[in-house]
C-alpha cells in the first residue's frame, strides 16, 4: 500500500512540477513517465488494499482476488521488461525520431513546448537530440542554420556564428 501512495505521489510531482516534458513526444503522451506513475501507483494501491482487507478479515476470496492481481502483475511486468528488452534499439530509434519531429515541427508553435526544450538543454547541459544541428532549418526558422540560445553556454549569449560556444549533445542515444 505505502508502495502504491509512494509511486503516485512521485507521478502526481512529476505531473506538476515537470509537466511539460511529457509534450516533448506528443503521439505518446499517455506513456509519458508521470502518468504511468500515477496508473501504477493507484492500480498498486487497489491490489495492496485487497490484500490488506483480506488478511484483516480473513476473508479467503479477497486474499484469492489479491493473489491473482499480484501474479497478473507480475507476469505483465516480466512480458514489458523482455519486450523492452527485445526492442531496445526500436524504441531507442523510436525516442530520437519523434524527438527531431517535435523540434522541426513544433518548436515555437506551442510556448510551453519551446520553454521546456529551453530547460532540458540548459539543465542537462545539452544542445539538440543528436546534435546542435537537429535546430538547423526547423519550421520556426526555415531558411536559417542557427540554434536557439538555449544552446549556448550562459556568458555568451546573443552573439552569432562562430562566437557561439555549444552545449554539448543531449544524452539520448538511439543504441
């Protein structure tokens, strides 16, 4: 039960305080880290809650109903992590395609969308998906090769071409 309440308070911090990455991959927003958090956190607290009413009664159906969901679990997790396992290069590629996507398509669409891209890079020290040049010819500045400031090392911003000194590439990695 203190397992089930633990995940979905760090879901629900997530979901608050770091909103805005989950819109980074816009088709897969309902796999985004916070939700599954706050859906594995609730789903644990309900089977912890059978256990805890069938242990306290003695009650034999709801101990069988608390067994099963914790096999059914167990068995789905084991069925997640091989399938992870087998397509780990796919969803490795997968990540970095929709990734570029959302930056050559969306950035400077949406202002949350720029703004979180904004802090990814300057929090985790970083510059693009793959490299500075992922920013080159996105639809926000079509015909130029510049990178947003976000990129640059703080004491040398709104300088242009070569006086820029990069970040380094964002750690995603697609093997």
């Amino acid at each position: 039960m203190l397992c089930g309440c633990g995940l979905l308070g760090v879901g629900l911090w997530l979901r608050f305080a770091h909103g805005g990455y989950s819109s980074l991959l816009s088709n897969y927003q309902g796999l985004s880290v916070d939700g599954l958090c706050i859906t594995a956190g609730v789903i644990a607290a309900v089977i912890a809650f059978f256990g805890c009413c069938g242990a306290c009664f003695q009650n034999r159906c709801l101990l069988m109903t608390y067994f099963s969901c914790v096999a059914f679990a167990f068995l789905l997790e084991l069925i997640v992590m091989v399938l992870c396992f087998i397509f780990k290069i796919e969803l490795g590629e997968t990540l970095v395609s929709e990734l570029n996507a959302g930056v050559r398509q969306h950035y400077n669409r949406s202002n949350s969308l720029a703004v979180t891209w904004d802090h990814i890079q300057q929090e985790f020290d970083c510059c693009g998906v793959q490299s500075y040049k992922d920013w080159y010819s996105i639809s926000a500045w079509p015909d130029e090769s510049i990178v947003p400031d976000s990129c640059c090392l703080p004491w040398v911003k709104n300088t242009t071409g070569k006086q820029r000194v990069l970040r380094a590439v964002c750690p995603v990695r697609s093997q």
